[in-house]
C-alpha cells in the first residue's frame, strides 16, 4: 500500500522526535474522518472492508510513505525519504506468541 497523494493540502513533512524516530502517522481529513481515517487505520483488511480497527484480522500489510522533507531542530536534513513499514494482524501477532514462528 503506497501512502502518497500529490494534494497540496497534505502534509508530508516529519520532524525527528526526541528518540531520534519519526511519526509516519497522521490523518489526511480531520473534517471528515469517516472519509479518510488516516494512515494508522489503512490495511489491507480496512480496504477490502473486513474490519474498521487499526489492526487487520489475517493480513499483513505493507505500508510506504513518500516524505517531502525530514527535519530536526527546525533544519531540513533529508528530502523525497521512502518510509517502509509493516503492519501485522491480529493473527500473525497470535502465531508470533505462540511460537510458530519462532
């Protein structure tokens, strides 16, 4: 899933934080969340309409995030970062517990 919208009221701007991480997650549409709840909500299971949780029920997800710019303490250190990110289900966290695939 590739999280990356050419409008130009979206913020792709992230500062890095205190622990040295940045937060990929914000909401496109505070207005209308039910329009578009935000990137912490888009999974596979979410789209295809299998659940409304931020964590899917099966499957996992693969999220990319395009950032325009990446700051810290108010200068601009990166531009154009691709950001990677996995988001587990419900039932891959289960069979990590149990073991399986240890």
């Amino acid at each position: 899933m590739f999280l990356y919208t050419n409008h130009a009221d979206e913020d792709r701007n992230r500062s890095i934080q205190k622990n040295d991480s940045i937060n990929p997650f914000r909401g496109r549409d505070k207005k209308n969340p039910a329009g578009f709840p935000g990137d912490t909500v888009l999974h596979y299971d979410f789209l295809v309409g299998a659940t409304n949780e931020n964590v899917g029920i099966d499957n996992l997800t693969l999220k990319i995030n395009l950032f325009e710019n990446i700051t810290k303490a108010g200068k601009n250190i990166r531009t154009s970062v691709p950001y990677f990110h996995f988001v587990p289900s419900i039932k891959n966290w289960k069979d990590y517990i149990k073991g399986i695939y240890k």
